[in-house]
C-alpha cells in the first residue's frame, strides 16, 4: 500500500471514530437521549407578531384630541380680497404641515357622540380646490398669526354669548363640506357617507338586576329608546290582524293578531 492510500484510509477511520464516539455521548445532539428529551420539553412560546400601525393615523389621532385657544378678533376683509392676498402671497399645497386629519374633536364629542370620526385628507383637497380662502375665510388678528388656522380656533361651541354671530364647530364642519358637496357635485352629503355609525357601549347604560324578566328588559330599553317603542306600536306586527283563511268553514275570522289574542308577549 503506498504512503499516500495509507494516510486517506487512516482519515477515513479517524472520521468514523470521532463520529461513533459522538453519537454515543448522552448530551450529543444527535443522541437518543438528546431526542428523548427534545420531545418531552414544552413547546417554546411563540413570539406574538408586532401590531402595525399607520404613523399618521396616530399623529391624526393625537392632534383630533387638542383643544386650541379660541381666536376672539380675525382680521377684516372681504372674501375677495382675502383671495387675492393669499394668491399674491404664493399659499398654496406646498406650505401644508399636515395632509392628513382626522375630525374627532372633544367639543363636538361632549355634546353627542352618535357618529365615528370623519377622515378628511388635507392635500386632496386643496390640491383639487387651489383656494385655501375657500375654507381658511378668515384671518386671525395679529401680525404673526397663521393664514391657515384650525376650524376649531375659530369655532367652538354653539351659541357663544361673547360671539353670537359665530356657528359652532358641528355646524360649520357640515356647512362647509357639504355645500361645497352639493356646488361641485362631489363628495357625500349624508351622515354615513362620512362617518360611521358610533353604537355606543350598553354596558355601561344598562340598568338592570340579575337575571331580569323579559318585561324588565323591554321597559328598560324603552327607557332610551321611547321613539322607537312608539314606532313599533305602528308596525305591521304589531297590528297584525285580518281573516284568516285557514279557519274552519273559510269564516275569515280574526283567530291571531295582536288586536285579538296575543301569540307572544312582546
């Protein structure tokens, strides 16, 4: 056998060996009793997936709920002016600092909370209308005031003593979209072609015992709901009733309604 050949087979066994001799160890891995105990261990827990969220829904989010300080005085000029100025003044989609609201303000929400916030998307729209006068209409008093102020800067609550002349915030957000809706023909201008419908939580309106009765339940809906009660009193299963002409004969005889004998209790 040559040198060479003899080295190859001495490599050849040394590399059996150590491979032998590892299996055999009871912590190698490839072990029996390495898998032994990887089947009897519990399963690692799995790492929850990270939740996305948009960072400028957030950003809209946290600006939907700041109160800015009322504006008590805006600069006087007429709407044409006010155009012209603005334009002369080269105000346009580039100086927006935010494209993006989202119109769920604490004033409106104190008074009633019946519908979801309103997505409104800044740039879109100024870029179709190319005038910021047609929302911005007035300028707030002082020399380094903003152009572009918020709605609500200048409209907060409705009725005002010290500025009766002023809408609330409610009525000028619906004034002002849905007139413009209703000009250009675009848009909605309808309630849930803005928002969403808000249900409110019942849990925490409900006033009701353990294990109520059914008439329980039903006065206490109808302790919010008292239109709603007196329009079922008019629907047409509440007022079923007529012949019926299954009846024995074909009398037509009223045999079930609620004007005769009652098949339920609701």
């Amino acid at each position: 056998m040559s040198k060479k050949s003899f080295i190859v087979l001495l490599l050849f066994l040394v590399m059996g060996l150590s491979g032998g001799l590892v299996a055999l160890h009871p912590e190698s891995p490839g072990s029996p009793a390495a898998h032994a105990a990887a089947a009897a261990a519990p399963p690692a827990p799995e790492t929850p997936a990270s939740t996305w969220t948009a960072p400028d829904q957030v950003a809209a989010l946290e600006r939907a709920k700041e109160t800015v300080p009322f504006v008590d005085a805006v600069m006087d000029e007429c709407k044409l002016c006010r155009q012209m100025r603005l334009r002369e003044t080269g105000l346009g989609t580039k100086d927006i600092k935010h494209s993006y609201f989202v119109l769920n303000s604490p004033i409106i929400n104190a008074v009633e909370d019946h519908y979801g916030p309103v997505r409104f998307m800044h740039s879109k729209h100024a870029a179709q209308i190319q005038d910021c006068a047609m929302c911005h209409h007035f300028r707030p008093l002082g020399a380094d005031a903003s152009e572009t102020t918020r709605c609500s800067a200048c409209h907060q609550e409705a009725f005002r003593k010290d500025h009766p002349e002023r809408i609330g915030l409610k009525a000028a957000y619906h004034q002002q979209c849905m007139e413009c809706h209703r000009d250009m023909n675009q848009g909605p201008v309808d309630c849930i072609g803005c928002h969403n419908k808000n249900v409110p939580e019942h849990k925490d309106k409900i006033q009701l015992a353990a294990n109520p009765t059914p008439f329980e339940v039903t006065e206490e809906c109808l302790r919010c709901h008292k239109a709603a009660g007196q329009d079922m009193l008019k629907t047409a299963h509440w007022l079923l009733k007529g012949p019926s002409p299954f009846t024995l004969g074909h009398r037509k005889e009223v045999e079930i309604g609620k004007a005769t004998i009652a098949t339920n209790n609701f």
